[in-house]
C-alpha cells in the first residue's frame, strides 16, 4: 500500500513537473522536491498504519473488557432481592424488654388482680376475716411478684415475635441460596454471599433476643427468691429475739425460789 502511494505521488510530480518545463525548469530542483514529497508520503503512510494498529488494539481492549463484565458483571446493577427484607428486620425495634424497664413498671395491684387468661386464681386486693372485717393488701409488697409475671409475659411476647421472623429470615436464606447457586457474573455471587451472611447473623440475633427475655425472667424469680430468704431470716431473727425478751422479762418478774419452802408444824 505505502509502494502504491509513493508511485502515485512521484508520477503526480513527474506530469506537473513536465508541464512546469514549459516556464522554468531545474533538474536539481525538481528531483529534491520529488524525493521530500515522497518521504513525507512514507511517513504519512507510516503514521497510518500505526493508527491502524493502535485502533486494532483498542477493539481487542474493548473486547477484553466485555468479556470480563460478562464473567465478572457490574455491581452497581446487580440487585438481590432479600437484601431489603434483611434490612428492614435489622432496622426493625426488638421486642424485648430491659429487666430495668420491667422491674420500674411493676405495678402489685397487677399481681393480685390477674389470673393471666385464667390460669391462675385470682388473689384480690382484699379479703375478709371471719368476724367480717376488710382487710386491704398492700399492694407495694407485691410489686416482685408482678415483676416475674412481667418478665414471663415479655418472654413469651418475644419469643410469638422470633418465631415469625425466624420463619421468615430462614426462607429468606432459602431463596438467597438458590439464587446464590443460579448466579452468573462474580459481582452477583460476591453480594449473594454478604446477604447471605447477613441473614445468618440476623438468624443468630434473634436466639440472643429469646435468650434475654429467659434471663431476666430467671434473675427476677432468682431475685424474688432471695428476698424470700432474707425475709425468713429476718422473721427468725426477730422471733428469736422476741422470745429471748419474752423469757428475759418473765424471769425478772417472776423470781425461782432459791431455798425450800417451810410449813408450819402445828
């Protein structure tokens, strides 16, 4: 091709110099023109042909590239549907209540008036005595009972709620599996796997969620047991000294007789 171009100038240059004899003609002149005319023809032909090749190039760069957003994918446009129920349970309040909460919310009229849907009977905030006196609780000293009905009441609230959203999370994993094994470009199956991950660990949260609800019933009724035993010592502790008291001050009052006692003989 460059041959081509270079013959084509210099026949140009042959007719146009033939023509110029006519007016002024020089050899010398001529010739260099001829030759400069067809250097810059090669180097123009040079510079064509490396264009050439660096188009070729950019085509098998551009080919390369496809090849690896086909294999590899682009993230931005790949969407996992069970990410956004993952989020929303993430972003969802936890049920559970603080043992704190519990525990300042206590209310001992609640405990004498509750049965809990009739599984219990009911105490009532009085009573009668047998001459027919009202006798009114109080309430306050009822308060730790109430507290260990709450936190068994917030476990099993929990516990409705976990159920659920176990049900859902594992389905969730499910689906995400099956798409996980379905998956066609690297960048779908790098966010298959941290939706994955993250159902896993929100599946995780939600024993940590049952477990507390158990344990503050458990350290309320360990609590409420302790207070049992230290009121039974206290009882004791006052009895016996009562009677200590009691038998202190009727031997001061009622003196044992250090010498027999004597009758008189006639």
């Amino acid at each position: 091709m460059k041959k081509l171009i270079v013959l084509t100038v210099i026949s140009v240059s042959l007719a146009f110099s033939a023509r110029a004899q006519m007016v002024v003609y020089d050899p010398v002149v001529n010739i260099e023109q001829i030759l400069d005319e067809a250097e810059n023809l090669a180097k123009y032909a040079i510079m064509i042909e490396n264009e050439e090749k660096q188009i070729t190039q950019l085509k098998d760069q551009l080919t390369e590239f496809k090849n690896f957003e086909t294999q590899f994918g682009t993230p931005s446009s790949v969407t996992v549907s069970t990410g956004t129920s993952l989020s929303s349970d993430l972003q969802s309040s936890e049920p559970v209540q603080s043992l704190a909460n519990i525990v300042s919310n206590a209310d001992g009229t609640t405990a004498l008036t509750s049965n809990d849907n009739g599984l219990y009977n009911t105490v009532g905030t009085s009573f009668q005595t047998p001459g027919g006196q009202t006798i009114e609780r109080p309430t306050d000293q009822y308060k730790k009972f109430a507290a260990v009905s709450d936190a068994a009441n917030n476990f099993v609230t929990v516990a409705d709620d976990t159920a659920q959203r176990r049900s859902s999370i594992k389905n969730a994993i499910a689906q995400t599996t099956q798409q996980l094994q379905s998956a066609s470009s690297d960048a779908e199956v790098q966010k298959l796997h941290a939706v994955l991950t993250g159902l896993n660990a929100d599946l995780a949260s939600t024993d940590d969620e049952l477990n507390q609800a158990a344990d503050s019933a458990v350290v309320q009724d360990i609590q409420n047991r302790n207070d049992q035993q230290k009121q039974q010592q206290a009882l004791t502790e006052q009895q016996n000294a009562e009677f200590s008291e009691a038998v202190s001050n009727y031997t001061a009052k009622f003196q044992l007789m250090n010498t027999p006692t004597t009758f008189p003989t006639q």
